[in-house]
C-alpha cells in the first residue's frame, strides 16, 4: 500500500503487515514501520511537496517499482486530489496530470497487472458568476440564531492540509444544544439557497450508510456550486490562487470506475460502487 499523505497510512496501515509508506514521508521508512527500506533509492526521486501534482505521480512511480521488483500479490495506490482542487477538466495541469497517470498505468498494463482506477468523490466549482467562493457561513448564522458558540459545525474536509481549498466543501455535521429543536432548525437551514437537504442524524446515517455516533443532530449538503464553512473569520482563504474547487455534496458523488480486464459478475443487478474495485480484483479478474 502507497499513500500520498501519511494520515491515510497510518489509518488504513493499522496492523498491517507488508510493505506500506506514503509519498509525504518516504524518505523517513524503517522495515519495523513501513516493511521497505531506502524508497527514495527504489523510486529515484527526491521527497516531493504535499502541496503539488509531484505528491501523487511519486505514489505511481513506487508502485511501478514495486510491482518490477516484489511483485506483489495486491496494490493499493491512493493519490491525493490537490491537481483537482485546483485546476478543473481540460485545463493544461489537468491534462498533463492525467497524461502521467496513463504513462504510469501502461506500465502497469505491461507488467500484467489486473488495474482498477476509481475515486472517493469528485469535484466541482463552487464559486460565482464573478468566480469568488460562494460560500455559506454556517457556524456564523447558527451563532446569530442561537446565541455565540451553542451549536458546533464541524467540517470534515479539514485536515492539516487546506491551502487549495480554505477547508470548505459540501457537507456539515452540526451538534445542536439540548434546548434546540433539530427539526425546526433543519427547516430554517433548509430554506437558505444554496442547501440541497438538512438531514436529522437517523436520516442521514440511513441515507448515507453513516455512524450515527460519529455525526452530530444534523448533517447539511449544499449544491453543486455551494460550499459550507464554520465561522468566516476562522477560514483563511489568502492561498485560494485559483476559484475554489471542492466536493463533499451529493453532486460529487458520481466517480468513475474504470477496469482493464473484463467485469465479470457481481451479486445480482446491484448498483456498483468504488469499493467494489477490491472484489473485482480478488474474487473475478481471471
């Protein structure tokens, strides 16, 4: 398993055995932690920053290395979607972005490889007419409502890593205070423009498979060209260098799902999802 950023490594890592390291932190790998040593030898290129399309094509080029010199059973690759945030479909980065993953997947095809390529979520514009962020304000509003810091919105696109997208995207977890009135508030949320659907937690966690003990009283999605922030004064948007790109809506979930060897059959006339890709490739890809 190969990773751009470390945080995915150590989560889908955990106890794992075999070989697993990211991009961020190859030149750091130990044979206790990782299970490899010396990448940055194996791979031939230096450490790359979080921030650029070099993070991911470093996640490739170990994976062909790999797969010339260990041969592994299966691969995970798990690039990262800064190239995405920040330059939409058909611009010139984009193109060259996807032209090196094609490089890398013929190699790949080469070698015999069985390959899935898919995605977690896409992505769109969420700005104006005037290509500024169209953002809603969401923890301000609830604060104007309810009084300073009784609600809580959280954000889950936050990470250590927000420069490209300000920490804004499409969906909202809000905890509410004991006094509120979920469904009222819902109502209210759901009449701003902009707001696809405001969801208590039992309907979410049932529309969205979620963990009803892991969001809060609601959950909040905005459309397609829509993002949710928290308080305005705690996102800083100074290293938006390009219109905000972002994803977390239900506009986002559609991905591709695209395969090199025939399908095969699935259970029934299920809908596909991105996690199918393990089952493709451990239980049907002759």
């Amino acid at each position: 398993m190969i990773t751009a950023k470390d945080k995915l490594r150590r989560l889908l890592g955990h106890r794992m055995r075999g070989t697993c390291f990211s991009a961020e932190k190859a030149g750091e790998v130990t044979q206790a932690e990782h299970g490899i040593t010396d990448v940055l030898a194996l791979v031939g290129l230096p450490v790359p920053e979080v921030y650029s399309a070099a993070l991911s094509e470093f996640v490739f080029a170990a994976g062909v290395r790999l797969m010339q010199t260990q041969r592994p059973d299966v691969m995970y690759l798990s690039t990262t979607d800064y190239v995405q945030h920040k330059h939409a479909p058909g611009s010139e980065a984009a193109n060259a972005f996807y032209r090196m993953m094609d490089g890398y997947l013929a190699t790949l095809e080469e070698l015999g490889c069985a390959i899935v390529v898919t995605a977690d979520h896409g992505m769109n514009a969420k700005t104006r007419l005037d290509a500024t962020p169209n953002v809603i304000y969401l923890q301000d509003l609830l604060d104007e409502w309810l009084g300073a810091a009784r609600a809580r919105v959280i954000l889950p696109i936050t990470d250590p890593y927000v420069v490209h997208h300000g920490a804004l995207g499409s969906y909202a977890t809000v905890y509410l205070p004991a006094d509120a009135a979920p469904h009222e508030l819902a109502r209210r949320i759901a009449g701003l423009r902009g707001i696809e659907v405001v969801l208590t937690r039992a309907q979410a966690a049932e529309r969205f498979e979620l963990p009803p003990d892991r969001i809060g009283d609601l959950v909040v999605v905005s459309t397609r060209s829509v993002a949710i922030g928290g308080a305005a004064r705690r996102h800083d948007l100074s290293g938006l260098d390009a219109p905000l790109r972002s994803h977390g809506g239900i506009s986002e979930q559609p991905v591709p799902l695209i395969m090199n060897r025939p399908m095969g059959r699935l259970d029934g006339n299920r809908r596909w999802r991105n996690f199918d890709a393990f089952d493709w490739v451990l239980n049907h890809a002759a």
